[in-house]
C-alpha cells in the first residue's frame, strides 16, 4: 500500500470494515506474540542449561518486549484479545518444550518454522495499512525485522540438522497458520 491510500480502501465486498481488519491485526499479533513468550518458555525449561539457553533467553526477551508493546494496544485501543489465550499458554508452552525435547537442532527448528511464518504474515499486515496506520506499521515492521533476524539465528544454530527437519518444519508452519486464522477470528 502507499503512504497515501487509507487502511482498507482496497478491500472487497465481504472483506471487514478497516476498523474490524486493525483489530484482527492487532488481536492475532498480540495472541502471537504471546505464544512466541510460551514456545521460548518451553524451550528454556528444556534447554535452560544448554549451551543454547542465552540464545534462546535472548530472542524470548525480544518476544516478551513485542508482547508489551501489543498488550498496550489492545488496552488503547479497546481490542477484544482472542479468546483462545488459555489455549495458547499450553500449546505454545507444549510445542516449545517438544521440540527441545528433540534437541537444540529441533528447538532451533521449530523457532526457523514459526518465524518463517511470522515474516510471511507481518509483511502481508504492514502491506495492507495505510497511512493512518504509519505507527501500527512501524510496530508490526519492527517486529517484524527481529522475527527476521530470530529465523537467521535459528538457522545459523544448526536448524537443517534437526531429525526430520522437512516434516517438522511443515508441521509447526502448518500449525502457525491455523493459530494465526483462528487468533484473528476468535
């Protein structure tokens, strides 16, 4: 979108209003960025000890500091958080310690998958805000560039060597997906 269209001047019939559609962006990057606290939390009660732990203690502080700034705006903004919280501190907490389980390469893996995602959703919500939306767009863009940078360091510690690299990875992108669509809606 330019820096000149509004939020939601393209949208089709049956597309939310762009208010609806600014909630739903911020409601499911709130939901995410909570669940990134909880899958970095599994990990670290799996790996705290490992040689890996400052790394994942430093991408989880990251996470947590995104949590903050989208928490916010869900209190400024009077945005109905997703229901699915509940679920999300499991599932996240679950998927995180999982993965750890299967060693660093796999914990590694799964942060590769979920950011893979993550970029791939932050660039299609920064595209569809417009002008009126340029501080929401710095957010999710900051956000953005440190889930970027999560992914590289994923990769760079040995994520392709994790055991079934291909199908795990499949799996945790398939299941951010879905997080991601019900997050928005529910």
């Amino acid at each position: 979108m330019n820096d000149t269209a509004r939020t939601g001047e393209l949208r089709l019939p049956g597309d939310p209003a762009p208010a609806e559609q600014v909630a739903r962006m911020i409601r499911v990057d709130q939901a995410g960025e909570y669940g990134a606290v909880r899958i970095y939390a599994g990990q670290i009660a799996v790996l705290g000890r490992d040689r890996s732990a400052p790394v994942i203690r430093e991408m989880a502080e990251q996470e947590h500091r995104h949590l903050e700034r989208f928490s916010q705006l869900v209190a400024q903004r009077g945005v109905r958080p997703t229901a699915l919280e509940p679920l999300w501190h499991v599932a996240g907490f679950a998927l995180g310690a999982a993965g750890a389980l299967l060693g660093r390469e796999a914990a590694m893996a799964c942060t590769e998958a979920v950011e893979t995602v993550i970029d791939e959703h932050y660039a299609a919500q920064a595209a569809r805000l417009g002008d009126d939306e340029g501080d929401l767009r710095s957010l999710i863009e900051e956000s953005r560039a440190d889930e970027i940078h999560h992914r590289d360091v994923a990769r760079a510690h040995d994520a392709a060597r994790a055991p079934a690299h291909g199908l795990l990875g499949t799996a945790v992108r398939a299941g951010t997906r879905a997080a991601i669509w019900l997050s928005e809606r529910v």
